[in-house]
C-alpha cells in the first residue's frame, strides 16, 4: 500500500485530497506547514508527496529545494493556486515531478498520483500526446502545432492536455469545467469558450471543433 504526504494548510482542500486518496486505497499523512512538511519528508517513509506552494513558515518552494539538496527523490506533484509560467517553471526546476493548479478534479490528481507512482517503480510513462499536427511535452509542458512552438497559459496546458487524452471524443462544457477548473466551477460561467478561442487562436481554428448542443472534440 501506497504511503503519501499530503502537505495543505488549508484544511478544506487537505480533508477533500486525504478522503479521496485513502478511498482509493492510500495511506496518507497531512501537515500543514513546511517544517513539518520538511521533517516529515526527510524520514524517506513515504513514496509521494503532494505539495502546496503557500504554506506558513517554509514555503513549498524551499521545501522542495531543500528536499532535493537533501538527495530526497520522493516524487512530488505540487497543488498550488499559483498559475503563472514562471511559478511553474521554477517549481519543474526546482525538483517537482508534476504540477496542479487549483481548483482541480481529484479524477486527475489521482491520475497523476498514479502516473507518478509508476514512474518511480520503473514503468514506462508517455510523455509526449500527439494528434495530427499537434503534440504536447509533458514535461516540458510545450505544445507544437504544425511545426512551431506555442506558449500556453497553465490551464490552456490542462484544457490541450485533456482533448489530447481524449481525441476524436465529445468533450460537454461540464466534463471541461470539472476536469480543468475542480471541484469550484460555476456551471453557468462561459470559461469554457474563452479558454477554447484562445486554443483556437494560438493552435489553429481548425484544431477544436464545436459540436453543436454538446460541447467540443480535438478532431483525430
């Protein structure tokens, strides 16, 4: 059985992640600070930890600093509020395995808590999605359409990220909201169809097609 930190001050989001992960079968520890956190991850008991960026005292950045320097290579998927590229880039440099924007959809942590998991234990993991002319690096969390690179927002990253997983399907504007903006979307907000013109923008029009009364699909 599977032991993970779950390092969260706020205690709404740590409650939601903990129940979640221990339904699906995990042992879970929570702290709420980056001491504790630090400590605790030190002890080399764990095989994943998830980490907020905003914690009182040590923030998740030095934590995860720290962590590295201290030769820990216990995987790390950081849950942040934080979604700007440099927030994300300093944190896939600084050590961290994944990245999670708030709000999110625990299906998807527990996707990537999954993915990580194999990864340490030496299965082979895809990295790259590809369709048609479009790819997206995981890693690097570059996108390429039609041979050139396109810069993407955090969330246009989760929003690709999710038709590409899912290509020729039907996307509803419920499934995105959930899937990309967690557990407090609005589902009278219009988000959907910002976030999917400016995909459209940036990848090509033809890229994301409107299925009219029922959402969207990334053409196979």
């Amino acid at each position: 059985m599977n032991r993970i930190l779950i390092v969260e001050d706020e205690e709404r989001i740590a409650s939601f992640v903990e129940k979640g992960l221990r339904a699906n079968g995990f042992t879970t520890t929570v702290v709420a600070d980056g001491e504790s956190a630090y400590d605790y991850a030190l002890t080399g008991g764990f095989d994943l930890i998830v980490l907020d960026i905003g914690l009182p005292g040590k923030d998740g950045f030095t934590v995860l600093r720290q962590l590295r320097e201290a030769r820990v290579t216990t995987p790390v998927i950081v849950l942040t509020a934080r979604d700007s590229v440099r927030d994300t880039v300093a944190g896939l440099e600084g050590g961290a395995d994944d990245w999670m924007t708030k709000p999110f959809r625990f299906e998807e942590l527990l996707a990537r808590v999954r993915l990580r998991l194999r990864t340490a234990a030496g299965v082979p993991e895809v990295t790259v999605l590809r369709s048609g002319e479009v790819t997206l690096d995981l890693r690097t969390r570059r996108a390429r359409s039609a041979g050139r690179t396109v810069d993407l927002t955090a969330r246009e990253f989760v929003l690709l990220e999710l038709f590409l997983r899912h290509p020729g399907q039907v996307l509803s504007r419920e499934q995105i909201l959930s899937h990309v903006w967690g557990y407090d979307f609005d589902p009278g907000s219009n988000i959907v169809d910002v976030y999917v013109r400016a995909l459209r923008k940036k990848l090509g029009s033809e890229r994301v097609e409107t299925v009219r009364g029922m959402g969207y699909r990334l053409p196979e």
